[in-house]
C-alpha cells in the first residue's frame, strides 16, 4: 500500500493504483505550514541523500549487507537508517558512501560559472544633405539616411577566477 501525503491530502491507494479513500485535513496543512524553512530544508537534504544512496544501491543491484560490507560495518540496522531519509550522516560517513558507491553526496568545490557578454555598437551620422536630396526625401517621405561612421565588437568572459575583455 502507498500513503501519499502533501498539502493535507491522505491518499491511500492499493498496489492497483486505485484510490481507497482521500482525507484532507485542516490540521495537516496547519502543521504544514509551521515548519520552519530551515528544518524543511534539512529534511528535504537527509531525504535526498538516502535517495541518491538508495539509486546507487539500486544501480550497482547491490543489497543492504552489499553496501554494508563495501563501507566496513558490522551493524545491519545502520543501512535502515541511512536510508530511512531522517539519519544525520556525519561527514566521514558520506565520504565512505562516496567511495563505496563510486557517486558524489557532497558538492564542497564550487563550479565555475562563466558568462559571456557579446556587445556591438555602431555610431552613425546623417549623409550631409543637398537641397535636391532633401526635396526627394520630403516627396518619398523618408528621413536622410545615415552611414557608420565607427563600428565595433567586444567580448567579455567572466568566471569566478579570472576576468577579461577582448576585440572582436
């Protein structure tokens, strides 16, 4: 049986895929809506990591005593828990399930961000008039024309270490 719970609904479906019942309750969403940010943040993290150990397990087609042998423990209880999503890992423990599972917990180098900005800017000038140019203009009802006088590109590449600005 599969329990789903968000914004207050209670959907108990059987394995079938049809619903049982639906319940919606004011209670839960008023709990809901009183954690605090951070601590959902912390949930929603320990719940991820067991979701990633839990793929990793399930790619390498590995068991519990698998991974539990791989990491060098004894207690058979500690894999439920990691993958419980509330366990508390310590840093030493995700970098053991790192090189166990050959797949990264832990992002603590940041990736570079580059940015590069194109730029063009062309400065133009009206054609000197005539008065035989102008009174074709006034008949065609256009405005004088104009040419570039100066034209140029310029490229700028940002990353977290390095800036520069180069000529097209």
């Amino acid at each position: 049986m599969i329990i789903l719970i968000f914004l207050g609904i209670w959907n108990f479906k059987m394995m079938n895929g049809k619903t049982m019942e639906t319940y919606t309750s004011k209670l839960i969403d008023d709990l809901l809506d009183s954690i605090n940010p951070i601590d959902q943040e912390k949930v929603d993290a320990k719940m991820l990591l067991a979701a990633k150990i839990a793929d990793a397990m399930k790619a390498k087609k590995w068991k519990n005593k698998d991974l539990l042998k791989a990491v060098g423990k004894d207690n058979p209880s500690i894999i439920t828990k990691w993958l419980s999503g509330t366990h508390n890992f310590t840093m030493d423990t995700l970098i053991e399930l790192e090189h166990a599972l050959e797949i990264k917990l832990l992002a603590l180098v940041e990736q570079e961000e580059e940015v590069i900005v194109n730029y063009h800017k062309t400065v133009s000038q009206k054609v000197q008039s005539s008065p035989i140019m102008d009174w074709v203009n006034e008949i065609l009802g256009k405005e004088p024309q104009s040419i570039p006088t100066f034209s140029s590109n310029f490229s700028f590449t940002a990353n977290n270490s390095q800036h520069s600005l180069a000529r097209a």
